[in-house]
C-alpha cells in the first residue's frame, strides 16, 4: 500500500494481483478526511479523472498503459498496468546515497540517461500537441527498471488543459523543478513553464554529474528565469535539444 507514509496527496495505493497472476496498480481518492495539503476526497476524485484523461490523450512508450476507471460511492478509482521500475526520486537526505535508484540512475552511462530523458521530452511534445501543461512534474514522477532500461512518467494529476493564468501563487510543485511563474500571482502558466521543468530535469539527472555535455546551453536557454528567452515550444526545445545530445533529428 502507498499511502502518507510515501506521499502527501492523500492518495492511497495498491499493488494487487488478480486470480490470473497478473500485477495491477490501482489508485483511490483516499480516506474521507482532507489530506495534509487540505484536498478532500472528492477533488483528489476529480484529480484521478484528469490525471486518467492526460494519460490516456496519446500513446507512447514512457506512459503506463490505463487499464480502467471504476466509479465507487467514495469517488473515481483508477487501474493500470503493474510497472517493475523504481521510483526515481530521493528524498534529500538520500540523495547522495550510491545505492539508492536517484543515485543510481545519475551513475547510469551518458547515453542511456540521455536516451530516458529524450524519452520523457518527447512525451511531453506529444501531450503540448494536445493541449496539455504539465503541473508538479519532477523526480517523483519517474520510475526507472533499470533491468530493462525503461522510464515511465506517472501523477498526471496536476497538468492542465491549455495555457492560464495563475491565480494562486504558489502551485504544487518540487522547489527544484518549479519555474518562477509557478509561484507568481497573475503570471502565465504556458508551454514555456513545462520547458522550464523539463530542462531542470536534465540539469538535476543529466548535467549536475556530466557537466560538460554538449546540452548544456540549451538547458541554460530552457531554464532562463525569463519564460520569452526560453525556446518558444515545446517541438522548439527537443529539437535543440536533439541536436546536441547528438540523437537522429
């Protein structure tokens, strides 16, 4: 079971294996008491229904497949495919921990880390196309198999249909992947915030130990404090960087 011991969401999960034998992972709206970030469970309900929408917008290989949504009188349940990966994120104290999967995947050659980021990339240029935002992506979004050299990104539960205005200020979000406008009142969240988390995901898995690969710069321009000095979209931002990670246009 994942539930507040793993995260904060007020989620709570399962890993079940039904009579066939085969591995499910399946996902409630949790208790009927608000979560520690004040959600209720209705909207941790309707966060499952967009997360199920996002995931099931395109098909590409660094999705786990959506198996099913139940609707129960405690709200929206989701169903998907069992993935045999490890999550990539480590809280701080183990970051530096060589046996734990964060450490583990920056220590994985350069071109297999390259290879799941591209990953991860193209399928954000995917969802752009379909309108999508991403929303609280970051390390703990990832699962690794380090078996099968397979990425899968998962929580959908935070993207949004189309560019908007931030109304709120601070977004749910990792400080480390946060674009500023993430945590700016009345500033615009657009293709250009999902650049800006994507390049900080490079920095942090790729560039903090291969400081001199050649993605450098364009990370530089993706990460720029200002979202019009950032590649305008997301096509834009893979394609630089494809170019100098050296990988076939």
């Amino acid at each position: 079971m994942f539930d507040s011991r793993t995260q904060d969401s007020g989620h709570i999960s399962y890993g079940v294996r039904d009579l066939s034998g085969r591995r499910w992972f399946v996902k409630t709206p949790g208790a009927e008491a608000p979560s520690a970030g004040g959600t209720t469970r209705e909207e941790r309900s309707r966060a499952l229904e967009l997360a199920a929408e996002v995931s099931s917008a395109v098909e590409h290989p660094a999705l786990i497949p959506l198996d099913r949504i139940i609707e129960t009188e405690e709200g929206v349940v989701t169903v998907s495919a069992w993935f045999d990966g490890e999550l990539v994120r480590a809280p701080a104290e183990l970051r530096d921990d060589p046996e734990h999967a964060f450490s583990r995947f920056k220590s994985l050659p350069t071109n297999e880390i390259v290879a799941a980021l591209d990953a991860i990339i193209e399928l954000h240029v995917r969802l752009g196309e379909e309108g999508w935002i991403a929303g609280d992506l970051y390390d703990g979004c990832l699962m690794y198999d380090f078996a099968t050299r397979a990425i899968k990104v998962m929580d959908f539960e935070c993207y949004h249909r189309g560019s908007y205005v931030n109304h709120v200020g601070r977004l749910p979000g990792s400080t480390r992947f946060m674009a500023p406008e993430e945590s700016t009142k009345g500033a615009v969240i657009d293709c250009r915030t999902t650049v800006f988390n994507l390049g900080r995901m490079i920095e942090i898995l790729l560039l903090e130990r291969n400081p001199d690969h050649p993605s450098r710069d364009v990370v530089r321009a993706a990460t720029s404090e200002d979202p019009s000095k950032r590649p305008a979209s997301l096509a834009d931002f893979h394609r630089a960087w494809r170019a100098a990670s050296g990988l076939i246009l």
